[in-house]
C-alpha cells in the first residue's frame, strides 16, 4: 500500500506544478495505484470542503491563485504601452492580482475590453503578481454606446449619435438610470438580442439634453475619450506653485518683447522681438528673439501635473471651449506671459542674414516682462498705417522691425519652397448662447505669418541645437508622399490638363509648380485637395526623418510647451543640454521616448477627430432651418456610394447619394475618381461647380444630406418617380438597411 501524502504535500505539489493538477496527475507523482486512490479521493474531496483547492471538471487548483491558463480582459493600456489585465476567473477571497501582458512577436495590436486566453507565469513585482502571455484573442468587452435615449413602456431604446451607427439598442426596465426620454446618455452593451430583436444596454452615464448648444462640443469630448476633469491631486499640486524666480535665469527683462495672438486667446506662451544686427559682417542682418513660456520649472518629470500632462498629450480646441493640457493656474496664470508681469521663459536668440538664412542661434534660460499684449488684427492694421492708441507706442522700436525681419524670413521661405497648399480655414462664430451666429472665412494676416515664420526658425534651431548637443529629442516627422499615392495625384493632374515631373526626387517646390499651373482655373480646389490628400500625416518620433511639408531637415515642435506635451519633452531636452538645472529631460523621459511619441501622435490625432466632428455638428445645427434650401458647392470626394459636396458658404461637407443621382446608372472609376453615366456620360469629378439642394440637416450626428440639382450649371434629370409622382416603394426594411450600408461606408471614407 502507497503512502497517502498529506495535505500540505499536495497543496505544495499544485503550487509548483500548476499544469499537472488532475486527480490522475497527482497520484502518479505520489506512486498511488489501484484502491489507494480512494483514499487520495477523499483527502482532496477534504481539502475541497476546506476551501483549499477548487475543482475545475477534472482538475484542482489554490483558490487564491490563478490557473496556469485563464481568461483576462485587457483593462489597461498605459502611456508607455504596458498592458494591464483582469483576471475573469478570480475566485479568491481578496481583490484580484494584478496581471501584466507579455507580447510576443506577431501579437495582434490590443485595445482596452479585449478578452484574452492567456498562458499565465506567477512572479513578484511591485505592481503585478502574474505574466500573461497570449493564446488567442477570444472577444471583446461590452460596447460603450453614446446615443438619445427614448423612453418605452418598459425601459427604452438608446438612438445612437454616432453617423456610423446602423442599429438601436434596448434598454430593460432597471437599466435606465432614471434616464428622461431625449437625454443624452452613455451606455454598456449588458447582453445579446432581446426580444425586439435588438442588443441590450445598461446606462451607465446621463449627460443632459444633446440639443443644447454647448452640449455639441461635451459629446466630441466624451465620444473620443478626451479627459476634460483634472484629478484632485493634479490641481493641488498646480495650485501650490509660486511663480519661479531670477535665481539660475538671465535677466532679459529689459528686451521690449511682445505678444501677439488671437484677440480672444487667454494663454500667451510666446513673445518675441527683434532689431537689427550691429555685426558689420552681418549688413542687413537681424537678430530675432523668440521667449517661450517656461513650462518644465513647473511640470517636472514624474510629478502629478507630469503624469497628467502626458496622458493628454496635448490641448484640445473647440468652438467654445479649450480642454486644456495644463490646470489654468499654470496654461492661464504662472506659464501664459502677460502684459507688465516677470515670466520665466526659455528663449532662443537667433542672427539671420538679408536673405532670411540662420547664420546662428544660442538657448538663454531667462526672465522676461512682456511690454504689451497684442491682437494679429490690430497689430497688422498698425503695420497698415492704422495704429490703436495701445500698438502706437510700439512701432517704431518693435512692430517695424519684426516685419522688416520677418520680410527677410519670407525670402528665404520662398527660396526654400516649403508646401504652399491655399485652402482658407473657415472660423464658426458662436453666440453669447452658443449658438452658431455666422460661419466665415479666417482671416490671414502678414501679422499671422510674421509669427508662424519665427515660430518655424525658433522650432528649428531647437532641433539643430539638441542635435549638437547630442541629446534625445522628440522631432515633428513629416515623410514624403507614397509613390502610389504621387502617382494618383499625378493621374488626377494629367487628367486636367497638367503636369507633375516623374522620375526624379520629389521635391515640395514641384508640388507648388503643379498648383501654380492650376491657380485661378476650373481645377484650382481639385488639385489642391487632391495635393492634401497625397500628404502622409505627420507625427512625432525620436528618429530624424524630415519634414518634407515644410522643406526642412531638422524640425521639432519647441515653441508651445503650455499645449503640446512634446515641446515639454523639447525644453527638458534643453534644460539637461546646457545643465540649466535638475528639472532636465530624465532617465525615464529618454527611455519612454519612442512610446511618448506614439501616445502624443495618437493623441493628436483623437482631438482633431473629436474638433471635426464638432464643426460638423454645429455646422448641421447652423444649416438645420434651412432644409429645402438651394445652395452651391464644390464636389470635394466622389466614391462608389456617392459624391460629397463641400458647400461655397460654410465649408460644410455633406453626401449626395449615388442612387439619388439621375434617371441612370453612374459607374465608378476608381483610378480617375469619377462617376460617370453610362446613358448621358455626364461625368462626376472633384472641383465640379455644384447646386445642391440641402435634403436632410442632423445636428446630433452632424450629418448633411443633398439633392443634386446641377453640375458646372447643367441640370440633372430627376430619378425615376412612380405614377404617384414619388419615389418607388422598396420592400420594408430595405430602404433601412441601404441608409445604413451608406452611413457606415461614409464614416470608413471620412476616417
């Protein structure tokens, strides 16, 4: 007879041999044969009723441990890319452990609600007590939905916002919330199809009434994710900083530097200054002053504004509100340099020739006070002859020769022939109610681009700088277009008529020559948008490759530390360079480098999604009492399912449908971008004068839906109608299921 081993031997055996915990397992690590495996019956039988092992089908396993292969769900995914999960099989008595995720190579890319099969590896570090390392991926977790809910007999239905979304959602009696009927609420997938045939919902958030006019910019915010509350400690911490002093710094606080910004704009984070240079080799050489607020004296590395700062990557702008990087006390008070108050700020001097060329530049971690707090407008009518009583005292000392610098800069700027794409950016002007009053083209100035000229030298002696020093840095990456994106923006050239030079290295000036040619004529918007479209995007990354847009070798983003997390990363970078100070680019900084950069692109990139798809909510808003209206445009895309109009009025985009379009079929070709009859051979083509007549205005979805009346002023016949003089009747459920097929391939397209 075999020794029956006590119960500690085998609860020790289990723990070190996790994948061998079947009762036959056990007895043949213990010898035990035959009858004697009644008696290892009842002991494990024991430790079960004592809580010590937990029987799985035909296996044991600790209680308070997790089985070698469990199902997790990825619930965190931080700022450096590590990969939080919970456990779904946790029985034990206390808070589950934590589990880390160990990628392998051909991994699929993850994202937050991801249930996984994992293989799981016990070991002891300070925020985790398992490795996970995957099997398969095996589902998701519950959607979130935000939608109208709209109250039923039993619970509701939620409509979702999104113009993407092709079905509603149930809600069940005690999964409302309280929730009114109309109220803009957020959901979580809490089951399959119910008997309405449709996907149940839980409420997990009420957000108010989506029709009112400063609800339009809360639903971006909340739809994409943007964290717009500061957490407790974050606004402590800012709201016990005192403004740096002039130990460390240069004083510069007798340079007249100035601001000038947006009339409306509350922050200031750059000033800037010049004259000219008094070095008899320079003759007509400037020296420019740009002064950037001094961010990481106040955001150092680690702290709880760090932390914060970095998960937002940046600052988010809408038409009625900013969701700030930085709590007010530093973006509106301590880093913003207003007028008459001492400002720490890191400023770049730079020596630049009559043709506008950087002959030097030198980093002065300094001091200033801002002479005076200046508007694009005024100071541009003051250079006009038209100076206010608050740009007069100015003049001569600063504004005339800022400009005489910045014409020195233009030259070398069409030397160097940067991308010259000329599509105005439309301004929506909003309502002491936050209603949309007018929609109007921005205005240009010299004065804008007197600003964004030394904002470009300044970015770019910041990179030239820290690549002398030899120290990490994030740069702003702007690659070349693809050769299969070139060659389709040359098809579409040739097709109108021009010409853009093959076989040699694409260069941004031959990009200009090619709107050159189309400026002024019937084609000026085609080429121009179809030239943005060939663009890649650009992005941040420790490598350098570039800015091709700008025509640039060297490039960072240094000069808006308050709004972008990536020019901290610059000053720090600076900061350790010149050992300015302990408050440098640290250890961890240079280590996360690479994910810092991915976080912050894709950061970016969420706020101008969540920013466009405001506009195109307050848009529809704007246009929504004009239903039946008769408007012009442009045709700005064309695709199987239809073409998309950009309206000459507001710049608001919206879709025609194909099947709306004349009593014939329209074939799509895709190399050319056109759709063409095949009855009248009336072409359908980017650029195309267009009247339209507004159908349908959504201002929760931001979707616009047009009629098409005209093309370059020919009249399109009207689709076939019935005897009734209506639309002919499709089966029920048809017409649906064909709105929603269009809405999900215009929310693919627009992406």
């Amino acid at each position: 007879m075999a020794r029956i081993p006590s119960k500690d031997e085998i609860l020790d055996w289990i723990s070190e041999n996790p994948t061998q915990t079947s009762k036959r397992d056990i007895a043949r690590a213990f010898g035990i044969k035959g009858a004697d495996r009644i008696d290892l019956k009842r002991v494990l039988k024991e430790l079960e009723e004592d809580g010590h092992l937990e029987k799985r089908k035909k296996t044991y396993r600790d209680p308070d441990k997790l089985p070698p292969v469990s199902v997790l769900e990825v619930s965190e995914i931080t700022v450096d890319g590590d990969i939080f999960l919970n456990p779904l099989e946790w029985q034990g008595t206390g808070p589950a452990p934590g589990v880390l995720f160990v990628a392998k190579q051909g991994d699929p890319a993850l994202k937050a609600g991801d249930r996984l099969l994992c293989r799981m590896t016990e070991v002891e570090a300070d925020d985790h007590a398992y490795e996970a390392r995957l099997i398969r991926r095996i589902g998701q977790n519950a959607r979130r939905i935000l939608g109208i809910f709209r109250k039923g007999h039993e619970g509701g239905r939620i409509v979702p916002i999104d113009k993407g979304a092709d079905k509603e959602w149930e809600v069940p009696a005690g999964a409302t919330d309280g929730a009114q009927d109309g109220e803009l609420v957020e959901a979580s997938q809490s089951g399959p199809k119910g008997r309405m045939g449709l996907p149940k919902a839980k409420i997990v958030a009420r957000l108010g009434d989506p029709t009112a006019p400063r609800a339009v910019s809360l639903i971006a915010i909340h739809q994409h994710g943007i964290p717009d509350e500061f957490p407790d400690e974050v606004i402590a911490e800012a709201d016990r900083m005192k403004p740096a002093g002039l130990k460390g710094r240069e004083d510069l606080r007798h340079l007249p530097m100035i601001t000038i910004d947006p009339s409306d704009a509350r922050d200031h984070d750059d000033a800037v200054y010049a004259h000219p240079d008094e070095n008899p080799a320079n003759p007509d050489g400037h020296v420019i002053w740009v002064a950037i607020a001094d961010v990481a004296h106040y955001v150092t590395p680690g702290s709880a504004l760090d932390r914060e700062a970095r998960k937002r990557g940046n600052s988010s702008y809408f038409p009625d509100r900013v969701v700030p990087m930085l709590p007010d006390r530093l973006s509106g008070d301590l880093c913003s340099l207003h007028e008459g108050v001492p400002r720490a700020v890191i400023a770049a001097r730079m020596v630049i020739g009559a043709d506008g060329e950087k002959r030097s530049h030198s980093f002065i971690r300094g001091m200033i006070k801002s002479r005076a707090s200046l508007s694009y407008g005024e100071v541009q009518a003051a250079q006009d002859g038209n100076p206010n009583d608050r740009v007069a005292p100015w003049m001569d000392e600063v504004i005339t020769p800022l400009y005489d610098a910045y014409y020195a800069l233009r030259r070398a700027r069409e030397a160097r022939q940067p991308l010259d794409l000329d599509l105005p950016e439309r301004k929506i002007v909003l309502s002491d109610a936050g209603e949309v009053e007018s929609v109007r083209i921005a205005e240009r100035f010299d004065a804008h681009r007197l600003i964004e000229e030394m904002m470009v030298l300044a970015n770019v002696a910041a990179a030239e700088e820290l690549d002398r020093l030899g120290r990490p840095l994030l740069y702003r990456v702007h690659e070349e277009p693809s050769p299969e994106k070139l060659e389709a923006l040359r098809e579409v050239a040739q097709a109108s008529g021009f010409t853009l030079a093959k076989g040699q290295v694409l260069k941004t000036r031959h990009l200009n020559q090619l709107l050159s040619q189309a400026e002024g004529s019937e084609f000026d918007e085609l080429i121009n948008m179809s030239t943005l479209r060939s663009m890649t995007q650009a992005y941040y990354f420790p490598q350098n490759f570039g800015h091709f847009g700008l025509a640039l070798k060297h490039y960072a983003h240094f000069t808006s530390p308050i709004r972008r997390y990536s020019d901290l990363i610059v000053h720090r970078a600076l900061i350790s360079g010149h050992q300015w100070g302990d408050d440098g680019l640290s250890r961890e900084d240079i280590d996360q480098l690479e994910a810092t950069a991915t976080h912050i692109s894709q950061t970016e990139r969420r706020s101008m999604e969540a920013e466009r798809d405001t506009t195109d909510r307050y848009l529809a808003a704007f246009l929504s009492d004009r239903v039946g209206s008769e408007l012009t445009g442009r045709i700005a895309g064309v695709q199987r399912f239809g073409i998309f109009v950009r309206l000459d009025e507001t710049g608001a985009d919206g879709l025609v449908p194909v099947a709306s379009i004349g009593a014939e079929y329209f074939r799509y070709d895709e190399r050319e971008q056109t759709l063409r009859g095949e009855r009248s051979g009336t072409t359908l083509s980017v650029g195309q004068n267009v009247l339209v007549r507004l159908a349908e205005a959504v201002p929760v979805t931001g979707g616009l839906m047009f009629d098409l009346l005209e093309v370059e002023g020919e009249p399109i016949k009207s689709s076939p109608r019935g005897r009734s003089g209506k639309p002919g009747r499709r089966k029920p459920g048809q017409a649906a299921r064909k709105n929603a097929k269009t809405r999900k391939k215009v929310r693919r397209t627009r992406k």
